[in-house]
C-alpha cells in the first residue's frame, strides 16, 4: 500500500456514513483523486478546516492497488480561500470553478498547465473585488476548456481554412466551429471584434493582468454565452452551480 505525499487542492467534499467524508482533490504528481477522510465530519476531527473547495493542503494518502477511493492520512493546510471576511459572490465563484474542473478534468491523469492555471487563478480572486469577479471568471472558462480541449481554434474558418483575423466578425456552428462570412452567409451566431479581441487578450495574459484593465460588459456577455454553449455541449447539461454563480453576480444578489 504505497504511500504518498503532494501538494493538492481540495475541489469537494461528499458525506461518507456518519464520520467520514469522501473528498475529490486534484493532486499535482497525480491529477484528480477521490479518498476518504476518515473521522473527517466529527465535532473535533483533525481535518478542521483544510477540506474545503479550493483549499491549497499538503496531503498524505494511501493507495492500494485496483481501488478507485484512496484513503486520507494528513491533510494540513498551505494556503485558504475561505477567510472569515470572503462574501457570497467569492464562494458562489468557488464552487463554480471547482464543478468545472470535476467535469472537465479526467482522474488520475498530472496536469500541470491545469493546477498553475487554478493557483494563479486562486491568487488573483483573493484580491478581486466582486464586482470584476465576472472577468476573472471567463478567463477561467476560456482557458479550462481550452486546456480540455473543448474551445474551438478561432484563428481560421473551419471549412475554407481562411485566416479569420482579417474578418471583421466571424460565425460560430451549434457545433461552435468558426465560419467566415463567405461560408456560413450570417448563419449561425455572430462573435463580434470586441468579444473575439477578449478571448485573444484571455489567450496571452496571466489572469493578473487580465483583470487589471477594465473590461467592456457587453463583450463579457458574449464570451459568456460561447462558454456557457460548449460546457453544456461537453457536458450534455448544465453545471448545478451555475444557477447559484448567476443569482451572486453583483447588482442580481437578493
């Protein structure tokens, strides 16, 4: 029964019979793992708060040939999300991006480009405001689902391969291919300059400087509608906590 210790982030926690937990957490050597938390869920469990979504812990664990659960020996937390002054719309966001990983992201399969895109992610929101969360947000769609290999190459038409940075707009299929004006004659859905000139700046910026600037709500809008169209296209449904992310947007709380 090898042991092993690494770095992870925690992405959810599941009740397990009255003790214990099982907890999903992306390991960086090892990808996405489910263990048990044994006594994790008693009054003075020695988990205290380190299984919480996106929670960056050392972690200890056991895995023992041919099974899926591994089991928790340690878990100490590096560094927190939840700090006693994070708002509803910070937590709203947390359990959003750590759905989208859980679906996104395959088991036991290291991702590096994966877990520094979530670390730096981390970092920036934990000095974001609310009400430019939405940004940070996009970017992390935009990039997760590029990584996953789901978001469509924007750079040429997918039927005549023509090179689409000189077209002032472009159309995108219900299978989300590009299409110049030539090949799709306006069917399909338009993705104006500003939203696509969004999804190049998401594409060659850290998400330090992607928030930084101002961005225009109405080109966020539409890199949203893109986004939320190929996760439900990946996932055949929508995420359970997008309701909640869209009822926490500033200015919609109730």
């Amino acid at each position: 029964m090898p042991l092993h210790e690494t770095e992870a982030l925690i992405l959810r926690t599941y009740t397990l019979k009255e003790a214990d937990k099982i907890c999903v957490f992306l390991a960086r050597d090892a990808g996405k793992l489910r263990g048990v938390a044994h006594g994790a869920r008693r009054l003075k469990s020695r988990y205290g708060a380190s299984l919480e979504p996106f929670t960056e812990v050392a972690i200890t664990y056991f895995q023992k040939e041919n099974r899926e659960l591994v089991s928790i020996s340690n878990c100490e937390i590096v560094n927190s999300q939840f700090k006693a002054t994070a708002s509803s719309e910070m937590l709203g966001v947390l359990h959003y991006l750590a759905e989208l990983v859980i679906e996104f992201i395959p088991d036991h399969e290291p991702n590096e480009r994966v877990y520094r895109l979530i670390a730096a992610t981390l970092a920036v929101l934990r000095r974001t405001p609310n009400e430019d969360q939405t940004a940070l947000v996009r970017y992390f769609e935009v990039w997760l689902l590029k990584l996953a290999g789901f978001f469509p190459d924007l750079r040429h038409c997918a039927i005549c391969r023509r090179d689409l940075a000189r077209e002032a707009s472009i159309w995108l299929t219900p299978e989300r291919a590009p299409l110049c004006m030539a090949c799709t004659d306006r069917r399909g859905e338009e993705l104006r300059p500003d939203a696509r000139d969004l999804i190049q700046e998401i594409l060659r910026q850290s998400p330090k400087e992607f928030v930084a600037a101002p961005r225009e709500a109405r080109a966020l809008d539409q890199v949203e509608a893109v986004t939320t169209r190929l996760i439900h296209r990946a996932l055949e449904r929508e995420l359970k906590s997008y309701e909640l992310l869209d009822r926490l947007k500033p200015g919609q709380a109730a």
